[in-house]
C-alpha cells in the first residue's frame, strides 16, 4: 500500500491517514462550515432563496459537527 504524501517546499513527507476523526477534527470542520455560512450570508440578495437556502444548511451542519466535536464524556 502507498501511503498518501504532501510536499513542503521541494521535500516530500509521506504519512499514514488516521482511521478515525478526533474531537479538534471535528471542531475544525465545523469552523470550516461556519465560515461556509458567513460567506453565504453574505452573498445574499433580496430575493435570493438559494443564498438563503445554502446559508441553511451550512448552519445546520455547523450545529450538527459543533455537537460531535464535544466528547462524550465532557460533563
């Protein structure tokens, strides 16, 4: 199997992708839909239900991930 690689200037760094995501992988998805979201808003126009529409769901996967990015056990 070959494993996935990056490159950093001209050195390449091969590494091996996690099985699971943690808790600060979560965290950074979200933050990636909330800014998603904030883009969405504003590109809205009046009258524009697709702006209004993309900025919906981007919320709702935001809630969504920020809720998984909370372990279990964190009470």
């Amino acid at each position: 199997m070959t494993l996935p690689t990056y490159t950093i200037g001209k050195t390449q760094f091969a590494y091996e992708p996690r099985a699971g995501l943690t808790s600060l992988c979560w965290y950074n998805i979200a933050n990636c839909a909330r800014r998603r979201m904030s883009e969405a808003n504003f590109q809205q126009t009046e009258g524009d239900s697709d702006g209004f529409s993309l900025w919906k769901r981007e919320r709702v996967t935001f809630w969504t991930l920020n809720r998984k990015s909370i372990p279990d056990n964190f009470v």
